[in-house]
C-alpha cells in the first residue's frame, strides 16, 4: 500500500484546521495544517505535499502571496484555494495565477474531493 | 413841594375842596371828576401828564382818540348806564399815552351824594392794568398751547397757533419756527402760518451754519442772533437768504435757539419785522417765553415719535417672534393684551379679554392644570414659567410657552406682567426633526452595511464552511465499519459550537442594523467595541489592516443607545480602514483605544493613512464632506450628531505622523452616591492596587 498523498491545510481560522483534515483523513489522505503561510514555508514539508488547500484572506502573507512565492521558488504545488469571501473577482486571479480550483466557503465534501484529486493529478 | 405840586389846571371846580386836590394830584393814579349828568369837570395832574392833553382835549374824550376808537363805544353805553342807575361804575378801556401807545385802564367810578341823596358827581379812579393785561393773555396763550401738548396734538397745530398767538401779542411782527434734523444737521419742516410755506419751503435742506441765515448762526452758537437791518447786514450781505427776506419785505430778523433740556438745539424760532429794528423789551420776553414753550411742544413730540416707534419696532418684534405679551391686575378680571397675543389667543382685537375668556382657549386636556395654576396666581406672586396647548375656536392646535412675573403696585396690590409665545413651529419642527434624524440614522446604517456585505458573508460562511465539513464527517465516520462514535461526537459537538458562532454573528448584525427607536441604557464601550470589531475583522484583513487594541481597564459604563454608539465606533473604523487602502509605502495601522479623562469616557481611532487637510476638520463633519471619491460624508456628520445628541463631541485632528485620529468623548454614566455599585468596586480596587 502506497503511502497516502499528504495534503497540506493553510488557513488562520481555527475551526477550519480542526475540521476539514478530519474529513481529509475519512478521504484518506495524510492531512498537515498550517496557521499562516509563513508557517507552511517554514515547515520543511512543501517537497512531500501533492496539494495544497490555501486560505485567501490571512493576517501577515496571504494566500495569493505564497502562491507568488511558490511560483518564484519554482516549487508548483496544485493549489485549492478556499475563502468566506464571495468577491469572485478574487478567485478569478488566483485561478488565472494557475491554481487548479477555489471554493467558496461553505463548499461540499463532493466539490473538495473532485478539487483536491484533481490537484493530485495534475501534479 | 406839594404847593409847588398844586399848579394851574384846576380853574373852576368849586366842590372840590383845595386839599383834596393837593392829595389827588400827589397820587400816582389817575383821577378825574365828572359831573351827575357826565360832562368832565376835572382831573388831577397824572391825567393831564399821561394823556399830554390839555383838560379841554381832555373833555372831548368821546370825539378824540384818546379813548382807543374801538372802545369808545361801549365806554359811552357803560357811562350812560351807570348815570341813570347811579350804580358804580366798573369797566376797562385803553388809554393813548402821551407818546401814543394805547395802554389798558380799570376805570372805578364813585358817585358823590348830597344829603338829599342825590347824585352831584362821580369821582373817576383809572388805574394802569397794561402789563397785568398782556401777562394774563400771554398766561392764556401758554395755557392754550400746553394744553395742546399735553392733548397730543399735531406739532404743525401747535407751532402754527404759537405763531400765531405771537403775532397777535405783538401785531407788528411774523413769526416763524424751523425744526433742525439733527442727523443732517439741515433745517427741517419751518412753519410760518402768516407767512406762509413759500416762505418756509426754500428753507427745507438749508445747512445748520452761521452763513447760511441767522437761524443758522443762532442754531450753531446757540445763543439769540439779531440782524437789525438784513439789508445790510454784512453777515448774510448777498447770500441767498438775505434776498429770499427781502422778497418777503422782511428786514429785521431776530432767530433765537429752541433748546431742550439737554442742551440739543431742536430749531430756531424766527421774529420778523417790516422795519429795520431790535426787539423791545416786551418783545423779548414774548420771544424768551414763546420759544421755551416751543421746546416743550417739539420734545414732547419727539418723544411722542420715539415712543410710537418703539411701539411699532415692539410690535413687529412681537410678531416675528410669535410672542405676545399681556397685563393682569389681580383684583379685576380683566387682562390687558397685545396685538399679538390678541392673534396668539385668536380673540378680536378689542375685545376685552377676561380670565373666563382665556381659559375658554385652553386645550381641555391642560385646563385643570391652567386653572389651578390660575387660582395659585391669585394669591403667590412669584416668576412662573409653564407650556399648554391651546384649541382655538377654529379647532386648531397651538402650543405656548407662558412666562409670567408679578410686581406689586405702590397701593400693594398685586400685578403681573407676562409673555406667551406660540411655540408650536418649533414643536413640529422639532418632531419633524427628530423623525428626519432617526430615518438618516437609520439609512447611514444601512449604507454602511452595503459597505460591509463582504465583511459580513466572510464572518457567517467561515462557521457554516465548519458545520458543513463536521457534518460530513460526521456522517462518514458514523457509516464507517465499525463506526467511529467519539470521532462522530467530537465533529457534532464542532457542528454545534460553529452554529452558535454563526447565529451570534447574525445577532449582532440585527443589533446593529435594525432600524429601533432610541433606546438609553448603560454600556460598556469596551463590549460594543469589540463587538464591532468581531464583524469588521475580515474586512480589516481583506483591507490588510492591522489593528491593534488599547481598551482600558476598568472602563466606567456610559449611558446612551447601545446600536447608535457602535455605529459610530463602526463608521470611524471603517473610515479610517479606506483611509490606508491606498497606502503602500508604511504599515497599514489602525489603533482603537478607550481611556477615562475626568468626568469623559474617550474613545479614539488613529490611522496611518491619507490624513487630511489640517485646515478642513470642521467641514469633514459637513454632510456630504468627503476626501474619499466613493466615500460616505454623511457617515460622519450622522455619528456627530448622535455623540452631540449623546452629551458628548467628536473631534478629527491629524497626526504627527501619517495618518488621522477620529475621536468621541461621552460623559460617564452619573455617579449616584447612594447605591452605585460600581463606585464602591473602583474605590476598592483602587485601595486594592
């Protein structure tokens, strides 16, 4: 049995990395979360992460900013963008910056799994 | 000396014994003897001095003009009267002096009897009466005239008849008087009745100056001028108005100053003669007299005039401000009005106005409280202030507003004085008002949660994106073989905490966006800042605002409208969060602290933003002031005046640094000594720490 493609989880609010690895975890996957983007730089694991489901609206660097930064690292992890905000303006960006997919908040378990094995796939 | 007194002129008057003559001669007055049937017999010296006439003229007196032709006639039916009754003769006639002046005479005449009671002659005392004579006429001259003043008649009337009276006192002279306009400094309306207004008329305008006309000279040096000759005088030689008086036949002109008691020369008053000459002495004091009455007349007219105006300005005051003022002696019924608050009242002008007739007008609703206000006034004299509402015949509403003030009489009895305004623009005004605020309140709110919208999705989608995720994995853990029931009841007990957290961010949002009449009560700032600051936050971050809290310890509650206060606090923030979005080159700051400055609780929110001009701060709070192109001005000028309407005052100033602080200051809620707890637990932390 191959190991469970890791997915890691930047988001400031508490009750979404409380939550959604639960789900992730039931999915199957190994599942990392990460309070700040400045968090998930730090944390040694970008090499082993088949996706990442990134926060938009974050204190400190947001999410399109690590986005900025992944790309100039030249370390293109498949990105599933979540945010509370309706601005659809935002996802736009994100999505033509090359993430794979955004999902409004609150998005069903269907629409995140298809997003995140999408993600794993094109990686 | 008295033989050389008795001399020649008594030839033939055998019943008069020759002592008798010697005292008649040596007395002063005038005696003659006339005999039963009216022929003179003789007279004393006076006589013949006074008249300058022999005793034969003397004896002609009924065909000479030694009795004044006028008074001839009467003399004779007084004289004829009293010979054939023999009853004392008592009449007045004017007398030709020597220098022909006719001088007004008493005649006394005594009949002489012989023992058979016969009359055998009449003993003639005529005494000077002249002088007693123009004083009684000038006394009733200026009695006629005072009275007219004291009647309020016309000044024009009074002036014209003092001319005249003057004229007539002194026949061989024309009178006029010239009113002085003292802004001007020009003659004003002259009247000249016998002369007339083309003679007074030219003067109208003339400068007050001494080369102008002896009324001029005399106005400015305030003393009497007299040109004996205008002819040729060299003081008005060839000015316009020497050749406008003599175009009259006027050649002696005496002005003296009309002045009053305090010392402003009013007019002049002008004597002409048609003969070179000076005033005589009975001349003067006619002219001294006549002018000072002529002071009264003018005064009292001014006054008149001042008075009628402050009436008419008081009246138009009344008008305009709706107010009226009344009268009440306390032992009558009977009140004295206003024409305003004759209108207040909507009662006839004229109609006497009555308690009864008052509180016919009072609203039934404030009628037992005007009543026994009424009957209190009665009896306790002090200031009152009250408001009713008034139902007018017509059946509409009036509010007023009643000050009233006693005094007391010099007889003691009890009188009041007051106002009544009708204030019942300002009461619609101020409902009006009121409801007008409320509605731009209320849609300031509603704007700023347009503003908001993203903001508010963001704070309910975050807890129902948990609920969602728990509910799915709850139900994946509970299909799961075997089931994993603690994991199911972990997601499910974070079901419900995400639930709550949603429906306290809709409670909040209802708080603060329902459109609620005021509603007062005691808060924490501290609270309702942070409540606002939990529904803002994504907003601040999507902004990236960093904010920063500095709420003090131990805040003291303040008292007003919970929803109201935190628009504000709301309005402020987002304000000064706009202000920084264009910000790039420093951090984007927001600091909200609370602080107690003495009797205040103070709330301030500084920015690192665009700031503004330092020259503006008041205007910012103008209604549709904006620095922002997409800005809400009237966002601030409604949250000053809810901290206006909250006791408190909002203030704008720029910082040292980039960026503005908007602060409010609220008083704290009143401190009651007894029972306040929150007293007591300050003062024992104070003692505490």
């Amino acid at each position: 049995m191959t190991a469970a493609a890791l997915v890691s989880i930047v988001d400031d609010d508490e009750s979404v990395r409380e939550s959604l690895p639960d789900l992730l975890k039931e999915f199957g996957f190994a599942v990392q979360s990460f309070a700040s983007a400045e968090e998930f730089l730090a944390s040694g694991r970008m090499e082993e992460t088949r996706c990442l489901v990134l926060d938009i609206a974050m204190p400190g660097m947001s999410g399109p900013d690590l986005q900025r930064e992944l790309m100039r690292r030249n370390q293109p992890i498949p990105i599933v963008f979540i945010t509370a905000n309706e601005d659809s303006s935002e996802c736009a960006r994100v999505l033509l910056a090359g993430a794979v997919s955004c999902l409004i908040k609150p998005f069903s378990e269907t629409a995140l799994l298809r997003a995140i094995t999408k993600a794993i796939q094109t990686g | 000396m008295a033989k050389d007194l008795a001399v020649a002129p008594v030839e033939r008057v055998p019943p008069i014994r020759p002592d008798y003559l010697l005292v008649a001669d040596s007395v002063p007055a005038l005696i003659g003897v006339i005999a039963a049937d009216g022929a003179v017999e003789s007279c004393n010296r006076a006589v013949l001095e006074y008249f300058g006439a022999t005793l034969e003229e003397i004896k002609g007196w009924t065909t000479s003009k030694l009795v004044h032709p006028d008074d001839i006639p009467a003399e004779i039916a007084r004289q004829k009267h009293a010979l054939e009754t023999g009853e004392r003769m008592l009449s007045e006639h004017r007398l030709r002096r020597a220098d022909g002046v006719y001088r007004w005479f008493q005649i006394h005449g005594e009949p002489l009897r012989n023992s058979e009671g016969e009359i055998v002659q009449w003993y003639m005392l005529q005494t000077d009466i002249d002088d007693l004579k123009r004083a009684e006429s000038q006394l009733a001259g200026e009695k006629r005239l005072l009275e007219m003043v004291a009647l309020g008649r016309p000044l024009h009337e009074i002036l014209d008849s003092l001319c005249a009276f003057v004229e007539q006192a002194a026949p061989e002279c024309q009178c006029a008087v010239f009113l002085i306009d003292p802004a001007e400094q020009k003659f004003d309306k002259g009247f000249a009745p016998s002369l007339g207004d083309a003679y007074t008329g030219p003067l109208r305008g003339v400068p007050v100056v001494p080369g102008s006309a002896p009324c001029g000279a005399a106005a400015i040096h305030k003393t009497q001028v007299i040109a004996f000759d205008i002819e040729s005088d060299p003081r008005w030689l060839g000015s316009p108005y020497q050749s406008h008086a003599l175009a009259f036949g006027l050649r002696a002109v005496w002005s003296t100053p009309i002045v009053s008691r305090s010392g402003e020369v009013l007019g002049t008053f002008a004597v002409y003669q048609r003969h070179p000459g000076s005033p005589t002495q009975i001349q003067q004091d006619l002219i001294a007299q006549f002018t000072y009455i002529a002071s009264i007349a003018i005064e009292r007219a001014k006054s008149d005039n001042a008075i009628r105006r402050s009436e008419a300005f008081l009246a138009e005051a009344q008008r305009l401000s709706s107010t009226g003022s009344f009268y009440w002696r306390r032992t009558t019924d009977e009140i004295i009005c206003s024409d305003e608050t004759y209108r207040i009242f909507g009662i006839e002008p004229g109609t006497p106005v009555t308690v009864k007739l008052i509180t016919s007008r009072i609203h039934p609703d404030d009628l037992q409280r005007f009543s026994a206000r009424v009957e209190a006034r009665r009896t306790d004299g002090s200031r009152a202030e009250a408001e009713y509402r008034l139902l007018l015949p017509d059946g509409s509403i009036k509010f007023v507003h009643l000050v009233s003030q006693t005094t007391a009489t010099e007889s003691g009895e009890m009188e009041y004085t007051g106002v009544i305004q009708d204030v019942t623009e300002a009461r619609v005004a101020a409902e009006t008002l009121g409801k007008l605020r409320s509605e731009l309140a209320h849609v300031a709110r509603v704007t700023t949660l347009g503003a908001l919208t993203a903001s508010i999705a963001h704070e309910v989608n975050q807890p129902l994106s948990g609920i969602v995720t728990n509910a799915s994995t709850c139900l994946r853990m509970l299909a799961a073989d075997p089931p994993n029931v603690e994991g199911a009841r972990e997601t499910a007990r974070r079901t419900i905490r995400d639930g709550e957290r949603a429906s306290e961010v809709i409670a909040r949002l209802r708080a603060l966006f329902t459109k609620k009449t005021t509603a007062s009560g005691s808060i924490d700032l501290n609270e309702a800042t942070r409540e606002v600051v939990a529904l803002s936050m994504s907003e601040l971050q999507s902004q990236r605002v960093a904010l920063r809290l500095e709420l003090a310890n131990d805040l003291p509650p303040v008292i007003g409208d919970r929803v109201q206060l935190q628009q504000v606090i709301l309005n402020l923030l987002l304000n000064a969060s706009d202000a920084m979005s264009t910000v790039e080159d420093r951090p984007r700051e927001l600091v909200i602290a609370t602080t107690v400055e003495a009797a205040d609780v103070h709330l301030s929110v500084r920015d690192t933003g665009i700031g503004f001009d330092a020259g503006d701060p008041d205007r910012l709070f103008d209604a549709f002031y904006t620095t922002k192109s997409s800005g809400m001005g009237i966002g601030l000028s409604v949250s000053r005046s809810i901290m206006e309407r909250h006791g408190g005052r909002l203030l704008a100033t720029p910082n040292r640094g980039p960026g503005a602080t908007f602060s409010f200051s609220i008083p704290r809620e009143a401190q009651d000594v007894l029972g306040a707890p929150g007293l007591t637990d300050r003062h024992q932390r104070i003692m505490v720490g």
